[in-house]
C-alpha cells in the first residue's frame, strides 16, 4: 500500500508540474479571446477530458509501441529528460515553449470555433513533455494495479487543471502578471529538476544492465 501511495504521489506531481496548467491560463485566455465564460468553461472541459484520454492511451500503449520499434526503456528515460529540460529552460527564461503554440497558431486558433482538440488538448495540455512523462511511468509498473493507480493519478490532474481553466479569469487577476511569470519561473525549475533525474535514471539503468544492442 505504501509503494502504491508513493507511486500515485510522485506521478500526479510530476505530471501536474509537467502539465502546469497554471502557465497555461493565460495561454488559454488568449486564444479564446471572443468566447463567453460558459463556452470557455465547455472548452475547457473538453480538452482536459481529451488531454486525458491521450494520456491514457500513452500509459496503456505507449510502451508496447516503443518495445514493437525496439526502442528501450533507457532511451525513452534519457531522450524524455532531454525535452524536459529544453522546455524547463523556455520557462525559466519566459519564453513560450517550442511544445506549445507559436504566435501564428495562436492567431489561428483565435478565429477557430473549437479550440478543445488542437492547440488544447495538443499540444498545450498532452504535449511530448506529459506524453513522456507517461510513457516512463508506464515502463515502472509491473501490475494491474499500478496501472490503475496512475490511470486515477491522470484523472486527478486533468480535474485540477480542468478547475484551473474554468477559473482562467479570476485566477489571471488574482495572480497577476508579476505573479504567472514567478510561478513559470518556479515551475521550469521543477521540471529541469525531473527531466535531469530522468536522464540519470536512463544512464543508471544502461550501467546496471550494460549496453543492449537494439
């Protein structure tokens, strides 16, 4: 039981950091210029369900389509550390990350009725760093049950971020500009902290086991 509580802790922290819902607020506000509040709310439900349904999916498959490709479980470690990192280093510098949108798909999605797939759902939400995440806590379980202890973590998070943007509004007042761009700052933090660890794991894995020939 303790193991399980660790296992559903670490991942929906790691996840939640990964996800930061929080630095996505003003994301969201932006490209739903022209919406009321009760359609940014359906939006917004509708790519958190999306987001988690594809992270879902990485958790339960993921890991079989690397393994059908050869790809093994230290390279996934190692490579998802790599584009943890470059995204934590966007956010520590204020930039917006490669992963999310650029400044013409945001212009796009502004004039698009339907945001909730694409740019929310993907990239914003379930982008390469959540889908990575995933696919290395995937590669830890070895039961049923463990996977049912992240499939709920997954849930938990998409609800957390799903109360986030439905409160786009008043929580981009209340924290303010000052504030979203230290909260970014500390999240980027995190996150380099978690994408380096994940490369150590890689590395720890490759010397524990030697250098399998693919």
């Amino acid at each position: 039981m303790t193991h399980l509580l660790e296992l559903f802790t670490v991942f929906v922290i790691q996840l939640f950091i990964v996800v930061d819902p929080v630095a996505g607020i003003p994301v969201f506000l932006t490209i739903t210029p022209n919406k009321t509040r009760e359609e940014r709310h359906t939006l917004a439900r509708r790519g958190c369900i999306i987001g988690c349904i594809i992270i879902i999916f990485f958790l339960a498959g993921g890991h079989q389509i690397l393994t059908y490709f050869g790809i093994q479980t230290p390279a996934v470690q190692i490579c998802g550390g790599i584009l943890l990192f470059v995204i934590s280093l966007d956010l520590l510098y204020g930039r917006a990350t490669g992963t999310e949108i650029s400044s013409r798909e945001a212009r796009l999605a502004e004039a698009k009725q339907d945001i909730s797939v694409t740019p929310l759902a993907i990239p914003i939400l379930a982008g390469p760093g959540a889908i990575a995440t995933s696919i290395i806590f995937a590669g830890r379980t070895t039961s049923a049950v463990e996977f049912g202890v992240l499939i709920a973590g997954t849930t938990l998070v998409f609800a957390a971020t799903y109360l986030c943007l439905h409160w786009a509004d008043y929580l981009n007042r209340v924290i303010g500009d000052l504030g979203m761009t230290i909260l970014t700052r500390i999240m980027g933090l995190l996150i380099a902290f978690i994408s380096v660890q994940y490369v150590i794991d890689g590395v720890r894995t490759l010397l524990a086991c030697g250098f399998p020939s693919h």
